[in-house]
C-alpha cells in the first residue's frame, strides 16, 4: 500500500499479490482509491474518465449518473436500514410512550422516503429492511398520526407550554443525513415537540454514539444486514454493542432461542417475532431503506459485480484498454 495527499483528495493504492490463493488472479495490477470528499468532484471525476469507479455514491448525485452517457450505475435489494435511534438511557425515550409518539406515530417515514431519497427508498418500521431474507413487514403497526403523537406526549405531562424537547445527532459523512434530520425537525414541530440538529465530525459521532453514549436520537444509515442474528448484537444489556440502551430480558431469550434453532422454518418465525416485539416497544427506531448505489465508467470497467454495501471485490474485475 502507498500513500498521497494533496489539497483536493487522499491516495491509497493497493498492489497486485503474485501470491493470491487463486491462481491467475486478480486481473489488476493495482487500485488506487481515491478519498474526496465533495460529492460534485466525485461524479465529476467519474464522467471525465479521471476516475474509473465510485463505491458509494452520493444521493444527490445518482440522477445526473444516471443520465450520463457512458456510466453505468447498479443497485440491488433493499438491506440497508436508515435509522433514527432513540437513547433509551435518558428520558423521556425510557419510556415507550415517549418512543411511540417521537419514532412511532410522530415520523411521516413516507415523506421522508419521498424527499430525503427521491422516491428510491421505502417507509420501514422492522429492524430488518425488507431485502434481508425473514424480513417481515409492520409498517401498519406506526401510520403517521401526530394526533395519536400528541395524545402519548399530554400523558407523559409535556404540553404547549412544557414541550419536549432533544437533539438530532447526524454525521458529515452523508448529506442525506442532514435532509432526513430537518424533515424529522419539522415533523416534531407538528406534534409540539421542539428538536436541533447537531451535526457533527464522523468520528465524533461514533464516539458519542459507542462510547460515551450520550445523544438524544442519532440519524443514521446503518450497516448491510443479512439476518436478524447480525443486528442482535445490539440487544443485549451492558454488552459492547449495546448503542440504545436496551434492557429487555424478553427480547434477549427470543434470541438465545433463535442461536439454539436449526429448523429454517422455525427460526424465520421466532425472527417474525422478534422484529414484532422491537417494533412494539420501538428499542429500534427504522425510518426507511437506504438505498445503496455505486457507478462505473461502461467502457472501461469489465466483470465488476455488485456485493450491496457488505463486500467490494476486484478480482474478477479489469479494464479494458
């Protein structure tokens, strides 16, 4: 591996193997990776050829790529889940009247997919996006209702004159986080709930996050999920993982219980289960999808196979001269 730096973009390149476990393989003497950070340059860079490959590409850019003539942009299924997790170690989100008014019936998960995505995303109340296999769908258990909001809110005593109030953490890393943050604003503001938006280094946002676990609601896309096993990790009091707060002893016995089952049809319906319960008492706050693209040059990248957000392999993968 070998670095640059300059003013606009970061270098690294990575180095054929001669080694490699598969003989002939890779086709590629070398990738070099490039880190820029406005996402203008990037689609920029990739129409003029001074780039070959975008692994992520930025929301606001995947219409003008996919105008573009001589780029292709792929996708695949829905496996991304964009959160809005609620600490459930402060209040008022200890109690699941709180979490149901706030990340239940108070989010309008339709207009968000509408306007932060462009219409590419879709309404999601599961923990698991409707793409990883046993997903089921509860979106009917939270249809927007700011009365019903408001109702749950006057029971826990916060009212026009004591309204609620609580920061958004949101991240520079992704520009659509800051959309999804000022549409979640102003839908609180119509059920008398008072939010700001903390926008906030990436770093500093995994450290408020994992660490010290000091934020209020945190927006976020989430990691790529193949099964419901891969987010428990998260519902387990006390453990590493542990981002909310959980402290759900049900919850954690329909896991064990999900670890100690064999049966394919028996463990697809304790996964029923268990993303019935986490909506019930919204311990996982999902808003919509994330829809997850990248973008090559047409011309010039051959063989390259789209793994979602979970693998990047170049193997396989050459350019044409």
């Amino acid at each position: 591996m070998t670095d640059y730096i300059s003013d606009f973009y970061m270098d690294k390149a990575l180095v054929k193997n001669p080694h490699y476990f598969k003989p002939g393989l890779p086709y590629l003497d070398a990738l070099e990776f490039r880190i820029m950070k406005d996402p203008l340059t990037v689609t920029t860079a990739l129409r003029t050829g001074e780039i070959d490959l975008i692994a992520r590409v930025p929301m606001q850019q995947v219409a003008l790529l996919e105008r573009s003539a001589g780029i292709t942009v792929v996708t695949g299924p829905a496996m991304i889940p964009t959160v809005a997790l609620l600490n459930l170690r402060v209040k008022p989100f200890d109690d699941v009247r709180a979490r149901r008014a706030v990340g239940g019936y108070g989010l309008d998960r339709a207009e968000i997919a509408r306007v932060a995505f462009q219409g590419r995303a879709q309404p999601l109340v599961s923990v698991l996006p409707p793409g990883v296999p046993d997903a089921i769908d509860v979106n009917e258990m939270y249809p927007y209702k700011p009365d019903e909001a408001r109702r749950l809110l006057n029971e826990l005593g916060y009212d026009a004159k004591h309204p609620l109030q609580f920061t958004i953490l949101i991240s520079n890393l992704d520009a659509t986080m800051a959309d999804i943050a000022a549409l979640i604003k102003n839908q609180m503001a119509k059920i008398g709930v008072e939010a700001k938006i903390n926008l906030m280094d990436d770093t500093a946002v995994v450290d408020r996050l994992l660490v010290k676990h000091d934020f209020d609601m945190l927006v976020s896309f989430f990691a790529n999920l193949v099964d419901i096993n891969q987010r428990s990790v998260s519902f387990f009091k006390g453990r590493q993982s542990d981002y909310m707060g959980m402290d759900d002893p049900q919850l954690e016995a329909m896991v064990l219980q999900w670890r100690r089952t064999l049966e394919p049809e028996q463990r697809k319906a304790i996964s029923a289960d268990i993303q019935r319960r986490l909506a019930d008492q919204l311990e996982w706050v999902n808003v919509t999808t994330y829809p997850f693209f990248q973008a090559y040059r047409t011309a010039a990248v051959q063989n390259f196979l789209f793994y979602n957000h979970a693998l990047l392999l170049f193997d396989t993968t050459w350019l044409a001269k």
